[in-house]
C-alpha cells in the first residue's frame, strides 16, 4: 500500500480535494438538492481513483524518461519498487471503478467519466508534443468543482465553472514553476514545457499572468452568489499564497522550487476551502 501511495503521490490529493468539497457543498447550498452522505462519499471515492489513474499512468507513460532524469530517476518505477505491469494494472482498477462508482451517482456524471478520464490521463502524453502541458495539467484539476457539483445535482451551472477555471489557472501557473527544475533536461530530450520553450524568466511571467486570472475567476463567484465576509477573507489568504510563491522562487533561484509547489499550495487550496465551507455555514 505504501508504494503504491508513493506511485501516485497520494499527498498530491490535497490540490483539488478541497475545490471539489467548494463544489460540492456550493451545489448544497446553493440549490434546492439536499446534502447525502452517499453522494459525498461517491465523491470523494470518484475523486481518489481519478487521480490514482492519472498519476499512476503518468508514472507508467514516463517511466523511460524518468530513470534518464537525476531527480525522477528514483520514482518507484525507475526504482524497481514497482514494475510497469503492476502500475498498469492499477491503473485498468482505479479506472474500473472510477467508472463504477459515477453509475451509482447519476447518468450525466456516468456518461461523462470516460472523458473525464480521457482528459486527467491524457495529459501524460503531452509533453512530448506541446509546451501547453502544463494547462492540460490544469484542465485535469480543474474537473474537481464543476464535477462535483454534477455529483449533486447532475447538471452544470455558471458559478461552479468560475471555481474551475481559477484552478485550470492555478494549477497551469504552479506547474510550470515546478517544471523549471527541468528545464535542461526537457531541451536534452526535446521534451515541450513552457521553461524549455521561454526560458526561466518569461515562463514565471507567463506563470504571475496565470496566477493573476486565477485570482479574478475566484472572485467571480461572489457576484453569482450570495457570499459573507469570511469569503473575501478566503480570497485575500488565497491570493497572499499566490504572491507568496512567486517571491519564493526566482529565475537564478530555484532553492525553494518544492516548498512553493507543495507548501504554499497545499495550505491555500485547504484554507481558502475551509473559509468557504465556513462562510456557506454561516450565511445559512
């Protein structure tokens, strides 16, 4: 269990967890559709086997690539920890059931789980024809709202988009910091990433522009919906993350490259949701 928690990078979860819980109690809230347990957990379990198939094919997909690399090439494949079968294999189960447990939610979100998966997995292949990886990436990611609110009520609504596409930004923005660890080595494998085709400065120009949108698409919400103070309160801390990371990492710098992916972001996206989660209690 542990090396396959290591294979998808399980504390990795804690990026779009918390924006599908703002989905899901949005549409709770929001709608005339009452809170489930059931569907709650339906969810969340929705949520694990997503990501696990995603992270795990990743894993599978790079595998070649990875053990060439100074800082993959100890990943549980490249390791040996793993082999490719056992890892493709975990990825047909979490698929398998994936599929499974939208059947038991509604039709829209039964119909919809093969693209969902064809979206959160396709980006594996991407870096080896698009420097826009890093926006599929975020497209992935960005599933996690809008997704769970069809989980409530099975169909799409403006707001629960304006919470996806402030994370398609985010996540966009932050993945192409961490990608400047590999900027060489993406140029020696003729491997596409934005610091490989801008270089160090314009892709964190290009990743501030992101993070910028991301800030203005979470405040969109409060326009479409009755929000409280706690809210705003939410944006403020989220947006301080925001800025925080980019004063962490610089062009000539990259020191602190994983505390501003992990750190910063882990702890915006649990607190900004935890804000929100207060903030619906509160005005109800």
């Amino acid at each position: 269990m542990k090396k396959y928690l290591s294979l998808v990078t399980f504390a990795h979860t804690i990026f779009a967890m918390p924006f599908a819980f703002i989905g899901f109690f949005l549409a709770v809230t929001t709608t005339q559709y009452h809170f489930d347990w059931l569907k709650l957990v339906l969810m969340v379990l929705c949520m694990v086997f997503a990501r696990n198939s995603a992270m795990a094919f990743n894993r599978y997909l790079d595998r070649d690539i990875d053990i060439q690399n100074p800082r993959t090439k100890q990943r549980d494949i490249p390791a040996g920890r793993i082999s490719p079968k056992a890892a493709l294999t975990f990825v047909i189960i979490n698929c398998l059931l994936f599929i499974t447990a939208t059947w038991f939610i509604n039709r829209l979100c039964f119909f919809l789980s093969p693209v969902a998966l064809f979206v959160v997995m396709g980006y594996s292949a991407t870096k080896r024809f698009t420097a826009l990886c890093h926006l599929v990436l975020g497209l992935g990611l960005s599933l996690a709202p809008i997704g769970a609110y069809l989980v409530v009520t099975g169909q799409f609504a403006l707001t629960p988009i304006f919470f996806s596409l402030s994370v398609l930004c985010w996540v966009s923005g932050f993945d192409i910091i961490y990608a400047l660890q590999d900027e060489d080595f993406d140029r020696s494998q003729n491997l596409h990433s934005i610091p490989a085709y801008l270089g160090k400065v314009n892709a964190l120009r290009l990743s501030t522009f992101l993070h910028v949108l991301s800030a203005v698409f979470i405040m969109m919400p409060a326009f479409e919906t009755q929000v409280g103070f706690l809210y705003y309160i939410g944006i403020a801390f989220f947006c301080a993350m925001l800025v925080y990371q980019h004063l962490l990492v610089k062009p000539n710098d990259l020191s602190r490259v994983n505390f501003a992916f992990m750190t910063t972001n882990g702890i915006a996206s649990v607190v900004f949701a935890v804000l929100f989660l207060l903030d619906r209690i509160w005005i109800h």
